[in-house]
C-alpha cells in the first residue's frame, strides 16, 4: 500500500507523470476533477480503507498540504513517497499555453504556487523521495532526492 504524493508548479508534468508511471496501479485524486476537498477527503479516506494504493495529483507545495495525506495514510500503514518536480516557471508557462482553454491555468496561479512552494524533506513522513525533471521530449528523469538537488 503506497500513497504517492507529487509535489510541483501547475503544468510541470505531474499529471503526464502519473499516466506514464502509475495508471495501471494507483488510483488518481486530483482536485481539478473533484472539485471540493470534501470530495477529496471522502475518496481519500475510502482509498484508505480499502487499502487502494493512490497518487495525490495536486501542486501539495506546502508542508502542511502534504500533512493532510501523509498522517492518516501513516496512521493506516501506508509508505509515503513523494515526487518533487522541477519547477522551472518558464517552462510551466509554455506547457500550459498548449493546454486546452478550460483546462489553463491564469499565470498568477502559477506565481502564487511557486512563492509557497517548499521542498520535502524526511521529517515529513517520507519514505521515499525523488527528484523529476521533465526532458524536451515530455519524457521523465528520475533521481533519487538529496538536499543539494532541490
């Protein structure tokens, strides 16, 4: 049982991340879809019960946004591994103008998301931490976490 949390700007390729390395394996809650976190937090708590493996598909840029997954999926015997991505805000800039219209974000998200963005640590909860850099070519680079990355 694994609860993944992926942690980065909006269009740094987390969603893209999720469908080439978790879609057959963990469900996906994302609050794009669900709308509401009272929606969230009742799918979240069935993944829980189920003991159904998941990825938290979010920006999560603080600590305590990723607190909200990390205790009571601990609490359940859950490993936590977090995917932090880089968040190069040029880049997001140019991935989200080729999104479809509804599914953009305004570049103020982006900058706001960007100003409270804080690395993960192993305090947190963290079983496992990676560092993921999107190529050129939309394909992933995957590194394990250390300090000096972030």
């Amino acid at each position: 049982m694994e609860i993944v949390i992926l942690i980065g700007l909006q269009a740094s390729g987390k969603s893209s991340f999720y469908q080439e390395k978790f879609i057959n394996s963990h469900l996906r809650l994302n609050l794009d879809m669900l709308k509401t976190r009272y929606r969230e937090k009742i799918l979240f708590n069935a993944c829980l019960d189920a003991k159904q493996s998941l990825v938290i598909d979010n920006t999560n840029p603080t600590v305590s946004d990723r607190q909200r997954y990390i205790l009571p999926a601990k609490a359940k015997g859950f490993e936590i591994t977090g995917y932090y991505f880089q968040s190069n805000i040029e880049d997001c800039k140019q991935r989200n103008s080729r999104r479809h219209e509804k599914s953009k974000v305004p570049l103020v998200g982006i900058l706001a998301t960007a100003k409270k963005l804080e690395l993960p640590t192993y305090q947190e909860g963290f079983n496992r931490i990676y560092y993921v850099r999107m190529n050129l070519k939309n394909s992933f680079t995957i590194e394990k976490w250390q300090d000096h990355l972030g």
